[in-house]
C-alpha cells in the first residue's frame, strides 16, 4: 500500500487555521477518539484534519522521509488520498482502513494509519492468511517534536488497541533501510525485524530496501 495511504511542517508561525482550535479539536476527539494513554490519544481523522494534514504532507522535512518530496499532497490530495477511497485504486489493496491523528495533551501531532493486510499481501510476507495481520504507518507532523520517544509510544498504543479491540494476531510495519530512526522507534515499540524486503517502496523515484517489521 501507498505509504502516503500505507505505504506517506511542522510551520510553528503559521496561523492555525479554524480545524485547529483547541475547543473544536476538544469536541472532535470526543466523537472520534480511538485509543489513549496518559497524556497521548489517537483519534480518526476527519475532513476537518484536511488543512492540518495538507500542511504536514507538505513538509519537505516531513516526506523526506515520508511518501517523498516528489508527491507532496495539498488540500485536494489529502482529500482524494485519505477521505475519497473509492477513487483511490490503492484503497482496494486494504481492508479495515482507518487514517488517525495523533494529540498529544489535546494538540494534534502527528498521523498514523492502520490496515488489514490482505491474503495475498500475508501470504507474501509469509504470514498465515487465517491469522489476522494489521499494518501500520505513521509521522509525527509537528518536526520539533521528533526524537522525543512519542513516535514509539504511539506504535505502542496503537498495537495495544488493535490486539485488544480489532483482534489483531500480528502487527507489521516496512519502515525502509535507510530510515534508522523510525526502525529503531518500532524496536523500542517491540517490534523485531523479520526479512528484509528488497525494492519493496520506490521512494523518491528509487526502489528501496525495507524492514518487515512485525510485533
Ligand atoms: C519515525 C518517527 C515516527 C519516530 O518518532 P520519534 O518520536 O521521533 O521516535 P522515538 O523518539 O520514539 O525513537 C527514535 C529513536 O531513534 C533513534 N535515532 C534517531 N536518529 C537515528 C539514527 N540516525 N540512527 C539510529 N537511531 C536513530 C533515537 O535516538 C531514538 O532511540 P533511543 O530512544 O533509543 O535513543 C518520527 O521521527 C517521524 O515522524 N519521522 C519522519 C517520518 C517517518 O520517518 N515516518 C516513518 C516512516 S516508516
């Protein structure tokens, strides 16, 4: 899957826009919050995200290391690539699709996505198609709080939701080769390194060597 579905700034300055308003953002986790711990909740994203998401998946600092600088998504793509699946001919490559926003203390973060990884998929990755195996992605939009342990505890979090609520067997990431601080904030989430997938995402223009990931 498209890593800007699946498988992809921060801009401190910027005016907030109106979505981003801590008493509509209040409102809006209640309705949709998914999982939390402490201080930290994921929630489902909404169209209402869309301007924050256009931001973030704009990045260049963001999609070096996400998607790409070569496929940055505005206003119209996050709203094609995360709310209109049925024109989206990636969508049919996953079920159970759920695009989240990670808070922090009410303040929207970051972005994570999960997915049931389809029979041919497990199978490819040599899984047993029975089982259930949900894959997941992320980023943390907001730049200035990487490195700070909040990407592994929000893997953590979501795994513990999808094993206890959408009875997940396995949980599989692909996080590529050259990508070490997000293989090591999935090590940190208890997830190991299973193969090594050669080519598996063309990033960039280039076809990429990628962990499979799994917990
Ligand atoms: C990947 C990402 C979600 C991780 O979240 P985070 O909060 O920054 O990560 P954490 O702080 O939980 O863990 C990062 C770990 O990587 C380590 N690290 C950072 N840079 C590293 C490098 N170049 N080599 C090896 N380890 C590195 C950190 O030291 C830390 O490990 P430690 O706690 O043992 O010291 C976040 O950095 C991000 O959004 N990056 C950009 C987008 C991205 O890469 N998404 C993942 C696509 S699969």
């Amino acid at each position: 899957m498209d890593k800007g579905r699946r498988s992809s700034g921060a801009g401190g300055t910027e005016r907030k826009s109106q979505s981003e308003k801590p008493s509509v953002l209040l409102r809006m986790t209640a309705l949709t919050l998914i999982c939390s711990s402490g201080d930290l909740s994921i929630r489902s994203a909404m169209e209402e995200d869309t301007r924050m998401l256009a931001r973030w998946r704009s990045d260049p600092k963001v999609i070096q290391f996400y998607s790409g600088r070569d496929r940055p998504l505005d206003e119209e793509g996050v709203r094609r690539h995360y709310f209109g699946r049925e024109t989206d001919p990636g969508a049919s490559r996953v079920e159970e699709y759920q695009p989240c926003i990670l808070e922090v203390a009410g303040r929207p973060v970051g972005f994570l996505q999960f997915y049931r990884i389809l029979r041919e998929d497990a199978l490819r990755f040599g899984f047993a198609p029975e089982e259930r195996t949900f894959g997941i992605d992320l980023f943390l939009g907001e730049t200035d709080l990487w490195g700070q342990g909040l990407g592994a505890r929000s893997i953590d979090l979501l795994c513990e939701f999808l094993k206890r609520e959408r009875h997940a067997d396995r949980v599989m990431a692909d996080p590529r080769v050259d990508n070490p601080r997000s293989v090591r904030a999935f090590e940190k989430a208890r997830f190991r390194k299973a193969r090594r997938l050669e080519g598996h995402e063309v990033f960039e223009g280039v076809p990429r060597d990628c962990w499979l990931m799994v917990r």
